[in-house]
C-alpha cells in the first residue's frame, strides 16, 4: 500500500540491498519495474531464478557474481564491495529487510555505504520496533530515533505509519512495522 509513495513509472530501476529471494520482487518485476539486488547468499539467488521460471546470465562483476534475466539483475556477494560503479544509477531504494537484518554496530556503515552507492535515491523503508530483551533478532528493533539518526543528513523523512505485526514477531514477542518515506 505505501509503494505507491514512491512515485515510480514502470521500467523505474529499483534496488533492494540484502534481496534474498523475497517474493516481493516478483511483485515489482509484475509491476513493470526493473529490479536490481544485493545479496551474500549464492543459494538463495539461484533459488530465486529457478522460482522466477529463468535462466540468468552470470558474469564476474568486480568482487560479486551478477545475475541478470529481463528486468532483473542481483549481485552476490558481500555487499560492502558493491559499487556505484558496478551498481549503476537506481531511481529508489525498498529497504525491506536489510538494515533490520544488521547488529547495531554494523547500521551505520550499511547507510553511509547505501547512500554512496545509490546517490541517495528516494527509499521505502521498513523497519520492526519491540522489546529486543524478549528476542534477540534479526530482525533487530529500530527505534525511530535511531532511523533518525542514520538518515536525517541525506533525506528528509516521512514516518508514514505502522502496524502491529499480526501473531507477533516470529510468534515469540509484540512487534510494530514502522513504514519510512526517505526523500531529498
């Protein structure tokens, strides 16, 4: 429901770092968006092609090994090797699962190296805000101060809401999804 915030035209190249095989990318390629991720996991890469029904192409690029089909490209490797360079430009960012993914000593150097790589490009955020002594993640909680404090000298933030996780996180604890539009 808030992609939409985003404003994107269809063939519109957005990036999703730290991709796995999420079915949203299936999603996005259904909306005619080109898609591009970064993942560590070669396994989950080739099992996100055999789901998408294609064959992609591999290359060496740079440190990683790129996957590209129609409209989709996904580099695997460490993601902190990744370029602007190799990347290439992105119109958005949809930050699903990558920067709750990371321990809190590695959020900020996944940022700073976000917004190198991507020239700052809007970004969907989503991020999981609970108590973290009930569950030790990933997914970690993010307080909203500290998205704040990660982004608020490149983008100007819209915290378009949130939502109770139904069932709880991973059924263990209550848990908020918290919903960010990151725009220049």
């Amino acid at each position: 429901a808030y992609f939409k915030e985003l404003d994107l035209v269809k063939t519109s190249r957005v990036f999703l770092p730290l991709c796995g095989k999420t079915l949203d990318i299936v999603w996005l390629l259904s909306k005619g968006l080109r898609v591009t991720g970064a993942e560590l996991s070669k396994l989950a890469i080739e099992q996100l092609f055999i789901e998408l029904g294609v064959e992609p192409e591999i290359t060496e690029c740079g440190n990683a090994k790129r996957y590209r089909a129609t409209n989709i490209d996904v580099f695997v490797g460490d993601f902190f090797y990744l370029s602007s360079d190799v990347l290439g430009p992105v119109d958005a960012i949809y930050d699903r699962a990558a920067l709750v993914a990371l321990p809190e000593e590695m959020r900020k150097r996944y940022t700073t190296h976000l917004l190198e790589i991507t020239g700052a490009a809007e970004q969907l955020l989503i991020t999981f805000e609970y108590d973290q002594s009930l569950m030790k993640g990933p997914p970690f909680s993010l307080s909203n101060d500290e998205v704040n404090r990660h982004y608020k000298d490149a983008y100007n933030l819209t915290h378009l809401g949130n939502i109770a996780v139904p069932g709880g996180l991973k059924g263990i604890c209550k848990a908020t999804e918290n919903i960010w539009l990151l725009k220049k």
